[in-house]
C-alpha cells in the first residue's frame, strides 16, 4: 500500500513538474510587441487547457490543442507602455515592464553582428546608450538543420553593459527612430558573420532554385556525425601540409622560435596584421611568427609568471627564451593565458615569441591592448605597442576542407535556428547587411536576395512588411585603372533588388576602409537606413535617398546621364568629378572626364573614346575616387548602363 500511495504521489509531482503554462523565450518580461497591428502570442500547457491572455485593459482567452501548443491574437493597440501581460491557465505567468511600440529584425553577416564595442568613439557610445524605451534582444547562434519554434535569447533594457555586445547598425537604426518617432522600438538581432545568403533562406523559399532547390529539401536528413568525422579528418591533414610549408618550421622544429629576431619588420599589435597597412600582410593567409623582447628585474622572478596574449586567429605555438610555453589548435574567440616557469625566465631580455596559424579571413592578435600582458611576481606589464614579424608562410591558393559542418555548410541552416523562431511575432519590417560571403556570385545574387525577401515576408504573414539593406562597403585597394569587379556586381545586384515593392537600399560606397572588411563607421550606416525608414515606411518629410542613375543618351563624344533623388542638386565633396569609365564598342574601359551641367545632370567623355557606348560609376571593389553626392551629401549609388556579362556570370 505505502508503494502504491509513493507512486501516485510521484505521479502527482511529475504532473505537477511538467504543468501548464510556459511561454517561448521571445516572449518575456521587457519586450516590445508591435503597435497598430493585432498582437500574437502563443506558448505551451496541457492538452486542452484553456488559457486567459490580458493586456492593457484587453482580454482573450484561448485552449491549449492536442500537442499542447496554444495560439491567439490581441487586439491591436497604440504604442504606450509599459504594461504587465498575464497569462492565466492552471497556473499564472506574469510578464513586467512591458511596451507596445515597432519591432524591427535586424540580420545578415558579421557588418550587422559588428557589436557597439568595436565603433568609432565606442566608450563614449556606450556610455551614452542608456534608454529605457529601446528594448534588445539577440537571438542565440545555433546550428540546426530543421526549422526550430524557440531561440536561446531574453529581452533586455538598452543600457550601456547590454548596448555594448548589441549589433551597432541596429543599435544606431533604432536609436535614431526612437529619438525621431518617440515610441518605443524592440531591436532583434539575428546575425552570424560570414554567413551566405542561401542559408538564410527556408527549404520552402528555396524549393524551385535550380542550385540550392533539391539540397534544401534535403537539409533535415543530413547525416551530420558521419560529415563532421569525415571533414576532421581531412582538415587535420590539410594542416599538416599547411604546416609544412612554413620555413621557420622544419622537421617538427619550431626553429624561428629560437632565433635572433634583428631582422624582423616592425609592427603595431594586437590588431588583426590585414589592419596594420603593412604591404606584405595586406589579405595575407599563412603563417607570420610575432616577437617582443622585454626586460625583467629579479623581483619579477619570484614565481611563474602568466603571458595572456588574447584571441588569436587561429592557431599558435608561444615561445619564451626559445622554450615552448604553450599552443592552442584553432579555436575561435579563445583567450591565450599560458603559464611561464620561472626557471624559463632570467633577468635583463627575454623574448617573446608567437607563431600564428591563419588559414583565412582576419589573422592575428585580436584582443584589446589591456587583455595582452605579462603577469609576474612584481605586478602585470603591458605588451601591446611595437613588435617584430616575418612571415614563414603565405597561401596562394585557399583549398581548406571544411572542418565540420558550419553555417555555409547547406542551405536553410541560418533561417532554420535565427529566422524561424521569430516568426509568430508581428513586427513592423527588417534591416538586412550582407553579401560579403557571396562576392563571387553577383549574378546568382541577383536571383537570391529578392527571394529571401519574399521569403520572410510569406512566413511572418505580410507581404507587406519592409526590407531595407545595406549596399556594400568598399573595400580592397582601389584599382589604377579601370577593371571588372566583383564587389560591383554584388553592389548591382543589390541595386536591382530595389524593384521588389516595400524595398529600400542605402550605400556604403564611401563609409568602408581597405584594408578591412569591418568599418567602424557604423553611426552612419544606422543613421542612413533610419532615415530611409523615416521617409518610405513612415512617410515622413525626410531627404534621405542617396542620388541613383535613372536614364542617358549619347550625344556626339559625350554621354549625358540623368539623376533622381538630387533634391537642391548634385555636386562633388570635393574637386572634380571622378569616378567615371567609358567604353566604346570594343568594350574597352578607360577612366573618363565628367562635369556637372545642371541640377541632376552630368556629361562623362574620354579623348580615348571618341563613339562611347556605355558608361559606370564607382565600378570597382573600392570605388574611392568616387566622389558626386546629392545636396544632402548622400553618394550617388554606383550603376552602369551597359548589360556586358560580368566576371561573375554563371558562377554559382
């Protein structure tokens, strides 16, 4: 008897335990639910339990279905706040500090991911990003290869400790709106540098895409364990060859760890070395050894000391006094803190010695100045500042084999864990910052970009809903003479995209930096897609459009182009026009001579052409020379008015 009355309660309490009423993370205290559309909610309890949803002053009541999940909709309401929303069922849910207001999605690769502590002026940023009607909340980055109903994440007030790790571009966007609509704004940020675009994009939105259609579909059965022990693998022999090739490591003998560094250049670290404007490590890929003498005292030889040289990308081997203290196999965003003997250490000059591993993207020291140090007996000393390098190894040619399975793996995976679970939310429109990953597809881009858009805009149920973007930054070196480009072609794509209704591009033509894919003049970025809101989804007297080609006619030597979106009328930032080609009919680009010759017209010419055919503007991964804007000194966006298949046609 006692066994069965210990059973029954168990039952009970397990019951208990597994009770009712729980709701998805994207619906919790702080929140921001959209204004003037009807509000939807939804959750989780038992089989047919009725639950009771109130909120400022509104009631709904709804029953949970045979799988427990429960749907419904409130009314709409102004914006206002903030309010306590109840749920009500066998037990009660409260939620606090809630307002109603207009939630933007803000998403795409690392320039959207680029958080507020990396800006310009980023201290004084965050200290100033303190306000108790912007709401964030960032959607947690997973991998998944079906599409999942929940995100890790939770609602927070915009302070300056949440602001700071929030997307800078969203922060900057909603910042602006709030100061401008004064209503409340939610910022969702679902970004994931390095991401290509068909990731972002359903099994559903992708079903007739003749190069990712049949694979998306097949997304949800891919046999993950089988592919990540396959790739490990091949990627652990790929770096045995990588390290081969390394001349100061020869027959397993790190032999530049241990050898006069007088020779060695001079640089500035921690920073990315691609930052640094060094030549020979500009877009560099392989092996660059690191170096830094340092003078110690005996009292800092009382124990072993720690060395903490912060993120680097992606391998190292650290030496001191030609003694290996410690490595890290590539392992992103891990701080390297090794302990140094003391017996390693001696008094007068020691040297530090540090050989990175880059196979691709940024490589170096990552970390701020204050994170690279060396921590002894008498106290911490600071080793950022001057150091030496050589470089043991560059890559020509970028075969690495995947590693294990990541976000560019197949496509679908990024919608399926970041876009996926927002969907049940109303939400006023998406800002949207990528294509960096598909550089080399321009044309195929094309087809993709308006298909995400209309994508998203069929799983969050409006057709309606706004889509503003970013157009690319510019970046590399600029070009001494005129060349086919594939920034350009990604740039056009994007521009073409504007056909697709409730759409709208900024540029960044002028906002980037060379020598690194992530400019920090993110303030600027946000302010423009703010401004483009203002005017197309909020209708206010904003002139925020950036100048773009519209029509052109030949006349004689000279082609005559018209613009729009000129309000008081073109003019340069400064000097003459630049940033012109013209062609003739064999199709020969050379850089042109312009002039502006009304409100929103400009004559292009070349001695070299004398029957042009075609012009283009800013045609060139870094278009710095690039230099009309419109009287609000917003850039006239890059264009061409020839229809000549481009380096990327057919690439896919």
């Amino acid at each position: 008897m006692n066994k069965i009355k210990l059973l029954a309660f168990l039952l009970l309490l397990g019951g208990a335990a597994r009770a009712s009423i729980s709701l998805p993370s994207l619906l919790s205290s702080n929140m921001v639910l959209q204004r003037e559309k009807p509000i939807k909610v939804w959750g989780y309890g038992h089989p047919g339990e009725g639950v009771t949803i109130e909120l400022n002053g509104k009631k709904v009541r709804t029953t949970a279905g045979t799988d427990g999940k429960w749907y419904t909709t409130l009314p709409k309401m102004s914006a206002g706040g903030p309010f306590e929303m109840v749920f009500t069922g066998e037990n009660k849910v409260i939620l606090s500090n809630i307002l109603v207001g207009d939630v933007w999605v803000c998403s795409g690769q690392s320039n959207m991911e680029f958080n507020l502590q990396d800006v310009n002026k980023a201290d004084l940023e965050i200290k100033n990003a303190d306000y108790s009607q912007i709401r964030l909340y960032s959607v947690g980055k997973e991998i998944s290869l079906k599409e999942k109903a929940e995100s890790r994440g939770s609602w927070t007030n915009c302070t300056p400790e949440q602001a700071r790790y929030f997307s800078a571009v969203g922060y900057f966007f909603g910042r602006r709106l709030h100061q401008d609509l004064k209503v409340p704004i939610g910022l969702i940020n679902a970004s994931w540098g390095g991401t290509v675009i068909e990731s972002w994009i359903s099994s559903e939105g992708l079903i007739n895409e003749e190069t990712f259609g049949l694979k998306a579909q097949q997304v949800a059965r891919f046999d993950s364990t089988s592919y990540n022990r396959k790739q490990r693998k091949l990627n652990s022999e790929w770096i045995t060859t990588f390290n081969s090739r390394d001349s100061g490591y020869k027959n397993q003998d790190y032999l530049w760890g241990k050898v006069s560094t007088a020779d060695w250049k001079n640089i500035q670290l921690p920073s990315a070395w691609e930052f640094t404007e060094k030549p020979d490590l500009l877009e560099l890929d392989g092996v660059v050894w690191l170096s830094r003498k340092i003078s110690l005292k005996e009292n800092d030889l009382m124990s072993d000391a720690t060395l903490s040289l912060g993120v680097i990308l992606n391998a190292d081997q650290t030496f001191v006094n030609g003694i290996l203290v410690g490595s890290t196999a590539d392992s992103w965003g891990k701080l390297r803190n090794y302990t140094v003997p003391r017996s390693v250490l001696k008094t007068g000059t020691n040297t530090i010695t540090v050989r990175v591993e880059n196979y691709g993207g940024d490589g170096g020291m990552m970390s701020k100045p204050e994170l690279v140090k060396l921590k002894t007996s008498a106290g911490p000393m600071a080793l950022a500042g001057l150091w030496q390098y050589r470089i043991g190894y560059k890559m020509t040619t970028y075969d690495r084999p995947e590693k294990e399975l990541s976000p560019n793996t197949l496509p679908t995976l990024m919608y399926n864990n970041m876009i996926s679970p927002l969907t049940g939310l109303s939400i006023k429109g998406f800002i949207w910052y990528q294509g960096e990953s598909n550089w080399d597809r321009g044309y195929q881009y094309r087809n993709l970009l308006p298909m995400l858009i209309a994508d998203w805009r069929k799983k969050f149920g409006d057709a309606h809903l706004p889509f503003l973007y970013v157009q690319l930054a510019n970046f590399h070196k600029a070009p001494a003479n005129p060349e086919d480009s594939y920034w350009a072609e990604v740039r056009e794509a994007q521009d073409l995209a504007q056909k697709t209704p409730y759409t709208g591009m900024i540029t960044a033509i002028d906002l980037g930096d060379p020598s690194n894919i992530h400019p920090k003049n993110k303030q600027e970025v946000g302010r423009r897609l703010a401004m483009l809101a203002e005017q197309s989804v909020y209708r206010l007297p904003v002139d925020s459009v950036s100048a773009q080609f519209r029509s052109f006619k030949i006349s004689g030597t000279e082609i005559i182009l018209t613009a729009s979106e000129t309000y008081k009328g073109l003019k340069t930032k400064s000097g003459e026009v630049k940033g012109f080609q013209i062609a003739g009919k064999d199709r020969k680009w050379y850089w042109a001579q312009a002039k502006i010759i009304g409100k929103s017209t400009i004559s292009v010419s070349s001695k070299e052409v004398k029957d042009p055919v075609a012009i283009r503007y800013a045609w060139a991964d870094n278009p710095e020379s690039a230099n009309v804007v419109n009287s609000e000194n917003l850039p006239l966006m890059p264009f061409r008015t020839d229809d000549w298949p481009g380096i990327t046609y057919g690439k896919k």
